[in-house]
C-alpha cells in the first residue's frame, strides 16, 4: 500500500518532468520569428573563470557603432565586476572580524574603484560581428571578457602595498570567498 502511495506522489512530478522537456522542443509559431542574437547567448556568460558582457551599438557610422558596443559592454561588466566585488568583501570583511571594520570596508571600496578602473583596460573581445542594415547603419555585435583571476591577483597586489589592509589581510580566504561568490554567478 505504501509503495503505491508513493508511486502516486511521485507520478505527477515524472509528468511535470517530462511536461517541460516537450514545450522546450515545440516550433516557434509562424506569426513570429526568432532572433538570432551575434555573440550573446550562453557561451558568453559569466562564469567561475571570466566576467563577460556583450552589447550592440548602432550608427551610421562603423567606428561609432564599434565604439558605443564597446563603451555599453564595458559599462556592463564593470557593473558585474562591481557588485561581486562589494559581495566578496562584505563577506570577507564579517568573516575576518577585522579591527578597525568600517575604515577597513571604506579602503576596500577604495581599493574596489582602483582595481575595476585599472583591469578594464585589460579586458579581452572574445566576439565581435559587424552588419549593415536595410536603412544604411552600422550595427556592431560585441562580446568581452575579463579573467577573475586576473583579478584577484590585482587587489592582491594592492593590498599589499596598504599597510592597514595588510595588518589583518589572509589571501588565501580572501580567494575562497572570491571563488564562492563567483560560483554563485
């Protein structure tokens, strides 16, 4: 009896399942068209290794449409680059209990500034497609990324040259909780 209790608890779940798989696979109804979007997509995402962002910029101009995908992607990622950043040392900063906890925080966010201001240029264009539309525009497709690691490696560097960051800095456990929140990505 208890078998087939659970049998039927478990069979809506199996339909659920499977229910989800099929409308994945049905066809895009004629009265629409899908859009095919040039370096985007899941192999541009952010992941354990690299930030990555992408844009599109448009002008009748192409080094103009070049350079506002560019300047949107770049606007993106450092954005990413930001909001991980304050994650890992928030968490950072709790987890160490450090003395002197707001100066601390107030230099890290300075260092944060610095670091993303500093390793944008080091950014790296992993995509980049470049159209003409039927009005005479240039519509550049851009992709970028930029290495964690390198990264980590930077506010390493930095902190080291802070003395009052480095009375109570543990880089080792300051990488774990980089790696934690980018896992998280």
């Amino acid at each position: 009896m208890k078998k087939y209790i659970l049998a039927l608890g478990i069979l809506p779940l199996l339909f659920a399942c499977s229910g989800s798989k099929k409308a994945a696979k049905q066809p895009i109804p004629e009265t629409e068209v899908e859009v095919v979007i040039p370096c985007s997509g899941p192999d541009f995402f952010t992941n354990k290794k690299y930030f990555r962002a992408n844009s599109i910029g448009e002008s009748l101009d192409q080094v103009v449409s070049k350079k506002k995908a560019l300047s949107n992607a770049r606007a993106d990622l450092a954005a990413s680059v930001k909001i991980l950043i304050e994650s890992v040392v928030d968490n950072y900063v709790k987890s160490s209990e450090l003395n002197n906890l707001e100066q601390v925080e107030e230099r890290f966010e300075g260092l944060n500034r610095e670091v993303i201001k500093q390793e944008l240029v080091g950014i790296k264009t992993i995509c980049e497609k470049l159209t003409k539309t039927t009005e005479g525009k240039f519509k550049t497709y851009i992709a970028i990324e930029l290495s964690a690691q390198k990264l980590v490696d930077k506010f390493h560097e930095r902190i080291m040259k802070d003395d009052l960051l480095m009375i109570d800095y543990d880089y080792e456990k300051f990488k774990d909780t980089f790696e934690k929140e980018m896992g998280k990505l």
